[in-house]
C-alpha cells in the first residue's frame, strides 16, 4: 500500500512540516522536516522558501537527503492548494541532484 502523509504547524513567518511515504511496490520509502519561511502569512497568496533534511529508506539502507524548497499555498477559509517545487541533493542515486514539482491540497485545523 502506498502512503503519503503529512503534518505541520505554522506562526507567524516560520513553518515547520513532518512527513512520511512509502511506496511498497518501487521499495522506497522516505521521511523528513521541512522548515520555512513564511513571506506573506497573512493573504490568500501565501510564497514560502525554506529546506527540507530527509532520509530515503531502500532496501538495506537509508540515506540522507537534503533539499531547497519554493513553495506557494493559496488559502481557502479551512482549505488551501499548494504547489512546490524542490532541488534535492540525494545520497541513494549516482546522479546527486533532482529536481521535482508537484502540488496537493490541506486543510487548516
């Protein structure tokens, strides 16, 4: 089964985000922290920048990961979408830089 999931808390100008995926089928699996700086924390637009420290779980190791992120929420009352963009400096592949994109959806407890 896959699992992506992921939590955070932000004041003011700092947010601080844990996750966790797992993807039985490829056998990847990885967790980590995201810390960043919140540029407008108060509008509907809402850019942030900040890194993420991670570890990538393979078979019989896990390596550490870190990555420079470029985020943008557009909030909602309780929701908000996202998209993100991140250049990550991976130890479990021969070439050490990737580069990646994607987006979701969240909700403000």
């Amino acid at each position: 089964m896959d699992i992506v999931f992921g939590m955070g808390a932000r004041t003011g100008n700092f947010q601080a985000e844990a996750w966790y995926e797992s993807f039985t089928r490829i056998k990847y699996g990885a967790f980590g922290m995201n810390l960043n700086y919140v540029f407008r924390p108060e509008r509907r637009w809402v850019p942030m920048a900040g890194m993420e420290l991670g570890f990538i779980r393979r078979p019989k190791h896990i390596h550490p990961s870190l990555a420079f992120i470029a985020q943008l929420d557009y909030n909602f009352s309780r929701f908000f979408v996202f998209i993100r963009g991140q250049g990550k400096l991976r130890t479990d592949l021969e070439h050490l830089t990737k580069g990646s994109v994607y987006g979701g959806i969240g909700y403000k407890f």
